[in-house]
C-alpha cells in the first residue's frame, strides 16, 4: 500500500510539473507578417449547421487577413445549412459551396469532406475550421505567421470552450485535463517524438505544399481520430507541427448537453493515452481513487500536500483553458467520474463497434 500511495503521490506531482510547464510556456501568437500576403484556403465541412455556419461566415469576413477563400464543403446537410451558404455566396465571391454526392465506402464524413475541400483549395496554406467554431482578433494572420516563423507543417490550437449548462461543466473541462496534465504543448514543436505529438480538428493550418504531398486526410480516411493520428504521422514523417491551447481568439461550444457530450467524448478519449485502453483506465483510477492509499499510508504532511497539488493542477488548467477556477475546483469529483463514464462507453462502443456521429454510424 505505502509503494502505490508513493507512486500515485508522485505521478501527481509530474502532473503538476506539467501543468506548470503549459502555465509558463503558453506558445503566444502575433503577427508580423509586412510584404506577405499569400492567398488562404479557410476548409469548412459542414453538415446541420445552420445554428453556427452563418456566424461563422461573418467572423472570417471580420479579420484582418482578407486575402482568402472560403470552401464549404455541404455534406448531405437536411436543414438549411446549404441556404444559407448560398446567401452569403451571392455577397461575397470569395465564399464558395460543394455538395457531396455522397459518401464513399471507407470513408468517415468529415475525413471525406476535408479531403474535397483541399482538391478544389487554390491557397499557399489550408485552413480547416469546424463549423461550430468561432473567431475573432487577428488569429488567422497570428496563425501564419506561426507557421512562417517556426517553418511548420501543421499548427493546431484547442479553442477556449463556451459552456452553458450543467452538462457541460460536468463534461467538457475532462479535454483539457487531460491533455495539460499529461503533455507539456511545446514539446510538441520542439522534441522530435511522436508520442509527443497532439492536435484538434477544429482549427488545423497547414502549408498547403505540405498538405498536397501527404494527403493526410486521404491517408486517414477511415480513422474517428484522424486529427491526433495525422499529427503523429507528421511527426514520425520529420514534419514539424505545433499545438496550442487556451487562445481567446478562437472558441467552440462543442457540446450542447450531456448526452451529447459523452457520445463525442467516448470517439476519441482512449487516443488521448496512445489509443491504450489499459493506460485510460490507469489514468482514470490514479487520478479519481489515489486518494485512498495517499490518505491511508502517507505522513500527515504529504496527505496535504498531495490535495494542495491536486487543487493547484485543477486551478491553473482552469486559468490556462480560460474556465472558471472555482466552479472546477467544485466539480472536481464528479468530473472524474464522468470521465470513468467516457471510458467505459468507449470501450462499449469498441465492442460492438458502434459508434454514432451526426445522424451517421461509423465503425
């Protein structure tokens, strides 16, 4: 008992060391970019979105970079997601609409959506966007400058989360926990490893040449994760790519209530640990019952010290991921357990290789 509380004491300590780590090298974003006005590609698949596409639409028409072109691509949307693009086609010529003739075998929607949209992109760099993402502030300029600067393949950021209900805050902060307590971001772009390696589907910019020569969502088009395991790919492929978190120029509601949520989580929780199921579940256990061996085996004075780094590593991803401290630090417990929710669904949904997104089953 006194070897387990040991090691869970010190695990969360390296948490806290990496948390730390995310605190004090938050990669930060400007643009410097005089005499450099390449044509981008803003890449959006879209299917039912008529609640975000518009503004969406409006939000890159507002930034400063102007020298770009927006693709839409309409993935057998049923509502008036394609209507409205039309609209904003007629006003602006730089906004252009694709629709699907359907999806192929061996394809996952968005893999294939993302794959047509960058046949018909004309850009020097491609920016795939999420529908239901926002922007604002200058984070496309930012953004290429990044890429300019640091001669990357592929840059990556996690929007800073809107929540609104109770669902989401017993759900949604679980993403960033985990990610700034397992993996200092900027080794992303410094160390060489794969394993080193992260990135969020909802804004991804690439160097186009770099795109044309992998085809990455080609090479993924069958994978629920395709954003982590091109990351990987580039990595492992000498191709450098950065990732962020937390910057409040681009933000998402990924999810409207707890259902929903957890059915999004459990796609793709288990990559977060090396697409290990036994890691996951390691993880979930150290991170929700440490607690006992810690509190039966240890001195008095690591038993605090231990919940003061539990309530340190809570607090500063919080104020990394521009959440509200305090209301994690409260839902801190049922957080964990619905986290032990995402895993096991996932593993429910790998053994009966169902897994449902946007109206569609994918395997």
């Amino acid at each position: 008992m006194i070897i387990a509380a040991w090691i869970i004491f010190i695990f969360t300590a390296i948490q806290l060391w990496v948390v730390l780590l995310n605190a004090i090298f938050r990669q930060q974003l400007s643009a410097n970019l005089k005499d450099f006005n390449p044509l981008v590609s803003i890449l959006i698949p879209a299917r039912n979105e008529e609640q975000n596409i518009g503004r969406l639409l409006q939000d890159i028409q507002q930034q400063e970079w102007q020298n770009f072109e927006v693709l839409i691509f309409n993935d057998q949307s049923t509502d008036k997601t394609a209507e409205i693009v039309e609209a904003c086609t007629k006003t602006d010529h730089r906004i252009q609409l694709l629709h699907s003739a359907g999806l192929p075998d061996g394809w996952l929607g968005k893999n294939y959506g993302c794959y047509n949209l960058a046949q018909q992109a004309k850009g020097s760099y491609f920016l795939f966007l999420d529908a239901d993402v926002r922007i604002s502030g200058s984070i496309i300029a930012d953004t290429i400058n990044k890429v300019k600067n640091h001669k990357l393949g592929l840059l990556s950021i996690f929007p800073k989360q809107n929540m609104y209900s109770w669902g989401e805050f017993l759900t949604i902060p679980n993403m960033n926990f985990i990610l700034l307590s397992l993996l200092p971001l900027v080794f992303v772009r410094v160390l060489p490893f794969s394993s080193m390696a992260a990135a969020n589907g909802q804004f991804m910019l690439f160097d186009a040449k770099t795109y044309r020569e992998t085809q990455p969502h080609q090479t993924f088009r069958n994978n629920k994760v395709e954003d982590i395991s091109i990351a990987q790919s580039f990595k492992k492929n000498s191709i450098r790519i950065a990732c962020l978190a937390g910057n409040p120029s681009i933000s998402c509601r990924m999810y409207s209530s707890f259902a929903e949520a957890v059915n999004g989580f459990s796609k793709n929780v288990i990559m977060f640990f090396g697409n290990s199921g036994f890691l996951a579940v390691l993880f979930w256990l150290i991170t929700t019952l440490g607690f006992i061996p810690v509190l039966v085996a240890l001195p008095l004075t690591m038993v605090y010290t231990y919940f003061l780094m539990l309530a340190a590593i809570r607090f500063l991803i919080s104020v990394v991921s521009h959440q509200n401290p305090l209301k994690n630090l409260m839902l801190a417990i049922p957080q964990q357990v619905v986290l032990g929710i995402f895993i096991i669904k996932a593993f429910l949904n790998k053994s009966k290789k169902a897994y449902q997104w946007k109206g569609r089953n994918i395997a």
